[in-house]
C-alpha cells in the first residue's frame, strides 16, 4: 500500500463517523420533510395520501401563515441590525479602549448567551410583566408613567418585546467573536494610521471595519438560522402564538403535531426557503473583496 492511499483511507476513517451522523440525522430527515409536505398526513405512522403541491396552494392563502412570514422576516432583519450594530460596538469598546472592570464585562456579556431560552423567557416575563415587572416599575419611578404597557400583551408592540429580548441574548455570543478578529489587528497599523493624523472614529472606518468584514459576513449565514430557532422557542414558552406573535416554526409545529402533518412540513419546507434565502441574499450583499493584513 502507498503512502498516499494510506493518508487517503485514514482520512475516509476520521470522515466516515461525522458523513454518517449527518446524513442520518440531517441529510434523510430533511429529505422525509420535503416528502412529506406532498402527502396529506395526519401523524408520522398514518396512512398518507399523495396530493402534490396543494398543501402549498392551501399555504398562501393561509392568513396566520401569511402573518408567520412577516413577523419572521421583521424579527430577523430588525434583530441582525441591532444585535450586528451593538455587538460590534461593544467588541471595539472592550478591544481598544481601556477601563477597570473590562474583563468583568466580557463575562456580564456573555451571560445571557448560556442561558437556557426557557431561562430568557422567564426573566423578560419578570421583565414585562404589567404591575410589578421590572420596565414598567423604572418608568413609573422616574415620572413616565405614560409609557408604562402591556409589553406581552399588546398586540402593537408584542413583536418588539421579543425583539428586545432576543437582541438582548444574541449580543454577548456575537461580540466574542468580532472580538476575536479584533485582537487579531496588528497594533502598528492602529499607530501608523494615528500618525497620519486619523482618530478612532476614522480607525475603526478604515481598519476596523475592513478587516473584520469576512467575521461578520460569516456570523450572518448563523444569525438568520439561529433567529428562526430562537424566535420559535420564545414564542413557543411565552406566547405559543397569541396576540399575532405567530412564526413560522411555532405554526409549524401547532399544525404537524395536531393531526395535520403534511401541512406542518409544507410549512417547514418554506421556512427551510426562506432562511437559505434571506442567507444567501445577504451573503450575496455583504460580498466585497477581502482585505489582509
């Protein structure tokens, strides 16, 4: 045996466990839901009956479907902005400014990030809640006891309630990572730019920025994802839905597991679109040739 086909064969042995789980637990099942999607089905083991793309016709002419797909696409473009925006800010404040207790705040950061969602959506009820909650008790001790709400329960501004609190848990893991590209700057390019007279505003412009781009592109393909998942089991553990908090995944998940399987996968399969779509939207957007140090 040569050398290369031993190097070979050694690979296909450390591949094969990881090809194997992959296949078995994402390639197939995903294969199952895209099947499944064209049958009229109640449960996993009924009988099925084929009926093409009707589950699909039937979908858009769905309105808590219809409603599913503008809340998801609002909290993941509102999210991506903010949670983008301020993990970046907070990364560049913790990399390149100096002040006590910056470690301390790295770790206050990244909190809410191992936190169980079922954990997150107990503390911003606390958080809302209408007579004693934590928000409505700041504004009425500080005289604005005019914006006090129904956080969770007014069908308005619900949306953004979970918007905030997603923003809130998603920051700390981001900015680990932006951090990470951060510290990877070479300083004399910091200092030769100070020397020509550039502040830190124009720094973080023209080298900062740049120079993490690729990181961030990267984090938006798993920001899109991860949003989907996340704002199904918020919605899923506070509001299942109510008070037009309905997402794709919760109404999935309520049609697929109520007698009405085929149409919970015809759903699946258009939040499988949609998020490789929106992905690839802004992968295609973001796109500009990469700089290097």
């Amino acid at each position: 045996m040569t050398k290369k086909k031993a190097q070979s064969r050694f690979v296909a042995a450390c591949l094969a466990p990881a090809l194997i789980l992959v296949t078995l637990f994402i390639v197939i099942p995903t294969i199952q839901v895209f099947r499944y999607s064209l049958y009229q089905k109640s449960s996993f083991v009924g009988d099925e009956t084929f009926i093409g793309l009707k589950n699909f016709k039937t979908l858009f002419n769905d309105s808590i479907f219809l409603e599913s797909i503008q809340n998801q696409i609002l909290i993941i473009v509102v999210i991506t902005m903010f949670t983008i925006v301020l993990a970046i800010f907070f990364a560049t404040l913790l990399t390149r400014e100096e002040f006590k207790g910056k470690n301390l705040f790295r770790i206050i950061f990244y909190i809410p990030n191992i936190l169980n969602i079922v954990i997150i959506a107990g503390i911003f009820s606390a958080i809302y809640a209408p007579s004693n909650g934590l928000l409505n008790t700041l504004l009425s001790s500080i005289g604005l006891d005019a914006l006090t709400r129904q956080w969770m329960g007014d069908p308005k501004i619900i949306i953004f309630s979970i918007i905030g609190a997603l923003v809130w848990q998603a920051i700390g893991y981001y900015m680990v990572m932006y951090m990470a590209s951060m510290t990877s700057i070479p300083e004399n390019l910091y200092e030769a730019a100070a020397l020509e007279g550039a502040g830190k505003f124009k720094q973080f412009f023209m080298i900062t920025l740049p120079l993490i781009w690729d990181n961030i592109r990267q984090t938006l393909t798993f920001f899109v994802i991860s949003t989907i998942n996340l704002s199904f089991l918020f919605v899923q553990v506070n509001t299942n839905g109510q008070f037009g908090t309905q997402v794709m995944l919760n109404y999935m998940y309520s049609k697929a597991f109520s007698g009405n399987l085929g149409y919970g996968m015809a759903i699946g399969v258009m939040t499988f679109i949609l998020a490789f779509s929106m992905a690839g939207a802004l992968n295609r957007v973001t796109k500009r040739d990469p700089m290097q140090f």
